[in-house]
C-alpha cells in the first residue's frame, strides 16, 4: 500500500510533468560529469543577467526585494519590446535528491515566469524556460553562503543584434558632399554650394586663432583694393571664417566676425565707398576651405573671403 505522503508526491512529480511538457524549456537530468565540470565551471556573472534569491527548498518568493529584482527586469523589457528573455531555474544540492531538486528548480523558473506575464510580458518574448536542478552550482559549500546563492532562479536579457554600420558613401575630395551629389567631386568645396568651391573668391590669411591683420594681410587687401578701384562696377562681400582646430564653436564666432569686420574697417579706411561692401558675414567654422590634412591646409583654413560681384 502506497503511504499518503508518498502518493502526493507522486501526485505532484506527474502534474508538474505534464506541465513542462507544454512549456519550452530545457531538463538537465542524469548529465555525465565531464559535462557536468563544464557546466560548473562557466562564469555566470553575466551583466544582462539577474538573479532572483529563493529561500531555502521553497519555489515561491516571500521577500519585497526579491519582486524588486523582477521588476526592474520587466520595467526593461515593458520600454523596449525587441528584448526577449530567457529563465533559468535551480536548485542547491542539499535540498533533496537530483529528482527534488530538478522539480524545485522548474517551480522556481515557473514561479518567475507566472510573475512576468502578469507584469505583462508577452508568452512570445520567453525564449526558454530551463530546469537545471542541482548541476550548476555557483558556490560548493555546505555553508549559509552556498544556500544563498544556489537557490534560485536567473532571468537572462537576450538583445537584439545591433543595426549593420551603413557603409560610407564615396566622398573623393572629403568635403562632407558624397560623389553622388557632389558636382565638383575633385574639388573641396562647401556644402550649401553643391560641393563646389566659390570660383570668384580672394583668400585673406590670418594666423591661427588671431583676427589681427599683417603683412600678408595687407598685400592681399592692397591688391583687392587695386582691383575695385580699376574696375568701378565691382562691389564685394566680405566673410569670416575659422577652423574647428581653433576652439569650440563660440570661440570660432568670435574670430570669424573679428575677422571679417577687420576686414571691412581696413577696406573703408582706404577710402573704400560702403555702398561697394554688400554684405559682412560671419561662418564660424561651418565652411572649411579644405580637409585639413596638413599643417599648411589647417592654417589656411584661417582666413577671410571676398566675393567680387559685378553689377
């Protein structure tokens, strides 16, 4: 005759068969020992996984600070619908025999999993769900540190794979204008221009991060001021302009307006007309006038532009 205590176990192991055997999940019985070191010996320290504490032979959770580790996982999984999740149950040693032990950790992992859907997590987004009773132990003591760590259950985030690199586009002249749509390909050339450069531009140099004018300045200037005073029906526009290399952004303003009203004040003071001076801008350093690969190219990048216009 079949003692009570016996037939509900009985009773229990045949319920709990039937119903892993609709659910997807991974029994880890009768396992060879070479596969149960291996298995011993992984690093489960994985920083998409959480742990979830289970008192000792117990497959339900009784602590707050057990349901505020699920939660924080389920408050990840409610903001990003393309994580799925994978739940691993297990069991100490000590808590029964390998049999015992393989059912606590499969109540421990449906016990998570019950929890989740209700949070309402989709059934789709569970991967696994995986009973490895005693096999995987973290720690092999005897002591309380040993029942705390291998009596539980662990929720793995899988992430989806991340989006492919877009391959970059040819950009011969490296202007930040790709060949495609670039109409002067071989030549470094602003970007609000098509990628071509301005044809009807005088350089004005100026030394890094300095918006005084010298010689070099003035034999340009000079020579601008020849032009305009043969050539009655030409006006100008005068813009300013710095490097990335320069400084930050406000920086770059500074110089740039400094270099373009410099500019201006030393064309007037020649007796330059102001009806001749269409505009005075400043670019900051949103219009390099190459790619900078060289010292020579970075430097000239400092500067001034005056655009002739005939009327």
């Amino acid at each position: 005759m079949i003692k009570p205590g016996w037939l509900v176990l009985i009773l229990l192991v045949f319920s709990l068969s039937v119903l892993a055997s609709k659910l997807n999940f991974n029994p880890v019985l009768n396992i060879n020992a070479a596969t149960l070191q291996a298995f011993e010996n992984i690093n489960q320290d994985n920083k998409d996984t959480t742990v979830i504490r289970f008192d000792y032979k117990q497959s339900a959770l009784f602590h707050s600070y057990t349901f505020t580790a699920i939660d924080s996982v389920v408050d990840i999984l409610l903001k990003n619908n393309a994580i799925k999740l994978t739940i691993d149950g297990y069991a100490y040693k000590d808590e029964g025999s390998d049999t015992i032990c393989y059912y606590l950790s499969l109540n421990r992992a449906l016990f998570v999993q019950t929890y989740v859907l209700g949070r309402g997590i989709d059934s789709s987004r569970i991967i696994a769900l995986n009973a490895y009773g005693n096999t995987r132990q973290k720690y092999k003591g005897k002591d309380k540190e040993g029942l705390t760590v291998n009596c539980r259950a662990e929720i793995l985030l899988n992430y989806p794979p991340p989006p492919p690199k877009k391959t970059a586009l040819p950009d011969r002249d490296e202007d930040g204008v790709v060949d495609a749509d670039d109409k002067c390909p071989d030549d470094f050339g602003y970007i609000d221009n098509d990628g071509c450069p301005n044809k009807d531009v005088v350089i004005v140099p100026f030394a890094t991060q300095q918006s005084f004018l010298y010689s070099g300045t003035y034999r340009v200037l000079d020579s601008i001021l020849k032009v305009l005073i043969e050539n009655p029906a030409y006006t100008i526009s005068i813009e300013g302009h710095a490097y990335k290399n320069e400084g930050i952004k406000a920086v770059c303003d500074v110089l740039a307006t400094e270099r373009a009203n410099i500019v201006k004040q030393y064309l007037l003071s020649r007796q330059l007309s102001t009806s001749r001076i269409n505009s005075v801008k400043n670019y900051s350093n949103q219009r390099p006038l190459n790619a900078g690969k060289t010292p020579v190219d970075v430097s000239a990048n400092s500067r001034a532009e005056i655009i002739f216009t005939k009327e």
